[in-house]
C-alpha cells in the first residue's frame, strides 16, 4: 500500500500541469470572432495583450430578446466601449450599457449570452478594451477559469501598478 501511494504521488508531481491555451468562438460586435488565450496573453480582433498588462476583466449575463435586445445592444456597446477608454466609469458604463437595451429586448424573447469586458494596455502603451460575447453559460464557466489562472484577478478587481 504504500509502496503504491508513493508511485501515485511521484506520477502526480512529474505530470505536466494543464496549460492554459484555448480558443474561443465568440461574437464581437455581432460578428463571428475568435478569442485566444494563452500563458502569455489574450489575443482578439482587437490585438493581443499581454497577461501582465491585462488591469480589469468583467462578465455580465444577458437576457437577449430576439426583437429589440440586439440592436439596441450593438450601439450601447459601442458607447460603452468609448467610456472605458477614459478608464474611469468603465464598469458604470458597461453594466449601463449592456443591460439597459437588452432589459426591453429580453421581455420581447428569450434567450441568454454572457457578455466579457476585458481591459488593459498593449505593449506601444495604447488601450486594450476587448468585449465579447459567448452563447452558452459551460464555455463560459470555463473561459472565466482560465482569465483567473491567467491574470490572478477576480472579476471586477483592479491590477494596481
């Protein structure tokens, strides 16, 4: 027997550890898009940001209707967008943004996506704010893992400098 527990523990601790490295089919601006992550970073149709200047990541649930949720949405997004460039009502603004329109579009249908809002900086110092959206709450749970591994930040927390 334990002979049998020291092979299992000295299997456990010369295994590779699970990496982080996935890609994501996602919707940006209601086009189909791809988010990758990685040990060494986030890359979207917005660019590639390293793990070390990622400074904020948000999730938020929508209740999508199929008549006026998603139009109303794609403008309150991009509103949204350009208020975190400021940096400094971004959470504000994302949350209005996003569940303002879809409230109304959401009691017209039914359906749900999960909304991500990821900022930072890029390596020449220019902003980094990336949104996303994924359709099912499973790719979700697992992507919100992988930002947690990957940043050490909880949703919401600020990286201080």
């Amino acid at each position: 027997m334990r002979r049998l527990l020291f092979v299992a523990l000295t299997a456990g601790l010369l295994s590779p550890t699970a990496a982080i490295a996935d890609t994501y089919d996602a919707l940006c601006n209601n086009k189909d898009c791809q988010i990758t992550i990685n040990e060494s970073g986030l890359e979207g149709p917005q660019g590639f940001i390293d793990k070390e200047k990622i400074t904020q990541w948000h999730s938020y649930k929508l209740a999508l209707g199929t008549a006026g949720g998603v139009k109303g949405e794609t403008a309150a997004l991009a509103a949204a967008t350009a208020a975190c460039l400021t940096g400094v009502f971004c959470p504000v603004a994302v949350a209005v943004g996003v569940a303002g329109p879809n409230k109304v579009g959401s009691i017209l249908g039914k359906g749900n996506n999960y909304f991500f809002t990821v900022m930072g900086q890029k390596e020449d110092g220019s902003n980094y704010v990336q949104s996303f959206r994924f359709p099912n709450k499973k790719i979700t749970k697992k992507f919100q893992k992988e930002v947690i591994k990957l940043t050490g930040l909880k949703m919401g927390q600020v990286k201080s400098s």
